[in-house]
C-alpha cells in the first residue's frame, strides 16, 4: 500500500524538478561505463575498483548532470527552436565551450578525488586533454545536433546521459591510463 504512494510521490517530485531526472540517469550510468571499463580491463564481481565507481557516481550524478542541465537551459533560452540548423548552432557552441570546460573538470576533479595534488590534476588535464578532445569532437557534434533538433527539452539530459554510456566508458578508459600511455592508447 505504502510502496505505489512512494513511487506516485517520487514520479511527481521528478517530474516537477527534471533536473533530478539527469541526476539519477548520470548517477547510474557514469558508475556503469566505469564497471564496463574495469570488465574490459579484466576485472570480475570480486576485485572491482569500487572506489572508482563510487567516484564515476558521485562525479556523474552531483557534477556532470546538474552542468549539462543548466546548458541546456540556457542554450534552449538562447535558441528555443527546435529545428536542425539551430541544432547544428547549438552543437557547434557546445562544442567550442561546453565540451573541453567539461573535459577539464573531469580530469582534474576525478583526480582530486583519487587524493592526487592539484598538480598532478594539472598535469592529467595538460596530457590528456587534447587526446580526449580529438575524439569528443568526432562524435558529440553529431549527437547534440541530434539532441537540439529532434529530441524534447524535457528528455535531453536523459537522453545525452543514455547516449554517453559508450563515452563514459571511453573517458574510464582514458582515466585510467597512465600518462606515458596516452600517446600509444589514441
């Protein structure tokens, strides 16, 4: 009796305050693409990096959601048409703005998180970032032109959260990797 009056109030709460929708997608969906990346790096249920997942979590659900959230809101302000050339504007901003801010952040605050220094961060942003970019600028271009011109305002967090599984994996990779790596990875 409890539980479908639970669930009713959850369902209004989401539904009033979207944003928490991006929230839990990315709180779910950044730990998965880190237990995707560990299962490809030959980890198994038994010796899981947990800390890292609990940090893709965090990172995902309380950093990345509420970021792209407050972007849409304002690129939907700026551009409220939903149409492809104002995707294509839309995207290309993104691009140029958006993406390497959220790029720069996920590097330095996920190594934070690890306890490196500030300038360890500094120095996994400085040699990972222009790798990462590269290949961000091959395939968000094409998914936010999607996002802007066809998708509803009120399912694109959702929808870039969904669409970024494959790309949290690629950036738990990226993470992961050793500086003397990069080089030799891309």
């Amino acid at each position: 009796m409890a539980a479908p009056l639970l669930w009713q109030n959850f369902k209004m709460f989401v539904n009033r305050y979207p944003i928490v929708r991006g929230m839990i997608s990315y709180s779910l969906i950044w730990p998965s693409g880190s237990l995707i990346q560990q299962t490809f790096e030959g980890k198994s249920w038994g010796n899981y990096d947990w800390w890292r997942v609990l940090r893709f979590s965090m990172y995902g659900g309380l950093f990345v959601a509420p970021t792209l959230y407050g972007w849409v809101k304002i690129s939907s302000a700026m551009w409220p048409q939903t149409t492809l050339r104002t995707g294509i504007i839309k995207a290309a901003v993104e691009t140029v703005s958006y993406t390497p801010a959220a790029m720069t952040c996920f590097y330095f605050i996920m190594s934070l998180l690890e306890s490196k220094t500030v300038r360890e961060a500094v120095a996994e942003v400085g040699k990972k970032f222009v790798p990462t970019y590269k290949v961000a600028l091959a395939v968000w271009p094409l998914v936010a032109t999607i996002n802007f011109s066809l998708i509803p305002e009120r399912n694109r967090v959702p929808f870039i959260s969904a669409c970024s599984l494959c790309w949290t994996c690629f950036l738990a990779y990226m993470k992961h990797l050793e500086h003397h790596e990069v080089d030799t990875a891309i």
